[in-house]
C-alpha cells in the first residue's frame, strides 16, 4: 500500500476459534490446548507457509485484545469516512 501512495496502512485478515459467551472454562482449556497442540505442527505450519499464512497461535486472552484493538482501529477508520451501512 506504501508503493500506491497509502502511508501507514496496516491491514491483514486473521481467523479464530470463538464459542458463545459463558463457555464453561474446562471447554475454553480443552478447545485452547487441542489449537496449540494443532499450531505446533510442522506439517500444518508447511502448508499454511504455502498459502502465505504465518501461522500464530494466541490464549483466549489475547484474541480478546486482538478483538478490541480491531474493533477501535477500524470503528474509528469508520468513523472518519463516515461510512453507513445500507
């Protein structure tokens, strides 16, 4: 974006897991160590890295944050083009 004349732009898609709120913690435990355990293997890291993804694995916790960060960086982006849905 830097070369088209966009300073600063800082975009890239992500995915997670999310389950309803109120997910009993022993599910979140069991769910957060069955994506670890799936993050460390070379065999999915190797066909990730084939598709461009650079894989990484975060707790519960910082989705949370991954979460809120987007969602303040992009409403204010929203915000100040004055988008609307339609």
């Amino acid at each position: 974006m830097d070369e088209l004349g966009v300073k600063g732009f800082d975009s890239t898609a992500w995915y997670g897991l999310l389950g309803p709120a109120g997910l009993a913690p022993e599910v979140v435990a069991r769910l957060t160590q069955a994506m670890h355990k799936a993050g460390e293997d070379k065999a999915l890291q190797g066909q990730l890295n084939v598709t461009g993804c650079d894989a990484e694995f975060l707790t519960p916790a910082k989705t949370v944050d991954k979460i809120k960060a987007d969602f303040a960086k992009w409403g204010r982006v929203i915000k100040e083009a004055n988008i609307k849905a339609e």
